[in-house]
C-alpha cells in the first residue's frame, strides 16, 4: 500500500508542478508545446505526453534522487513564479520602467474586466444584433439555473443575476 501511495505521489506531484503554469494559458510555463514535441515533430505523441510529468519531476529534482525535497519543491515554485511576474511586468508596464504604479495595475484589471464583460455579452447575444433582449437574458438565467441544480434539483449557488 505504501509503495501504491510513493508511486501516486510521485505522479501527482511533477502534475502539480505543471498545472498551475498551464492554467491561465494553455501550455505555457514549465511544459510548453516545444518542451513537450521532444523529438521536434511539431505534434505531441501520447507518449510525449504521458512523459511529461517525469520531464518536469526531472527538471526540479536537482539532486537526481528521483524524488522531489520540500527545497526543490519551492525552488521550482519560486521559478515559475519569477516566470509569470515577468510576463506580467511585460504585458502591463506600459511605461517601460520594471515597475508597475497603481495605474498600470488598475489598466491592467479594467482590460481583464472589459475581456470578461465582452465575452459574456457575446455568449449572451444570441442572435448577434448587438444588443440583450429580455428573452436573451431569460434564456441565460434558465441555463444558469439549469448547471447551478443538483440531482434533487436543489439551487447549488450562482450568481444570482438576472433575477426577474
């Protein structure tokens, strides 16, 4: 059992590693599509695939023990991290200067926020005139209720919007 356990852990935890660096954008981080194309193809095989967890494991186990230390764990955490306040200084420092004021910080939120709004209103716009119709925001509402219900029916959460 112990040894099912040893062999889970060390699957899950180079997985760990990688998904935090792939969920905002999708492959990017510690296991980018080159990193992952290892015979350089310009195609991902399963199996380059299914050996991407022990790419990663390889890349932070920095002693070659074949086991990940609570030092290696955050020292590949500290490197992704440095990774992403660099791509955020990139996309947000407007002024060039490798810093970021409280302006450049609000400018950045405001266009996540305006990304968000016109996504939404895109997907809510159903028949493309530019404009919600009561009917629109209904038929959104009764989608939302129906993924916010459980087998029983029962009200999961939501948001609560568009509430006639």
């Amino acid at each position: 059992m112990l040894t099912l356990k040893t062999g889970t852990l060390a699957l899950l935890i180079p997985l760990a590693l990688a998904l935090p660096a792939m969920a905002d954008q999708p492959m990017r981080g510690a296991m980018g599509f080159s990193q992952m194309d290892q015979n350089g193809d310009g195609a991902i095989t399963r199996d380059e695939m299914q050996a991407g967890p022990a790419a990663i494991l390889a890349g932070a186990d920095t002693d070659g023990d074949g086991a990940l230390s609570r030092e290696e764990l955050i020292a590949a955490s500290t490197a992704r991290m440095a990774q992403n306040v660099d791509r955020m200084l990139e996309r947000a420092d407007g002024n060039g200067d490798g810093l970021l004021s409280a302006e450049e910080i609000a400018a950045m939120q405001d266009g996540r926020r305006e990304t968000r709004m016109a996504r939404m209103f895109d997907r809510l716009d159903a028949d493309g005139n530019g404009s919600l119709s009561a009917e629109e925001l209904e038929q959104a509402r009764a989608r939302m209720e129906r993924r916010g219900s459980g087998a029983q029916g029962e009200r999961r959460g939501g948001h609560g919007f568009w509430r006639g």
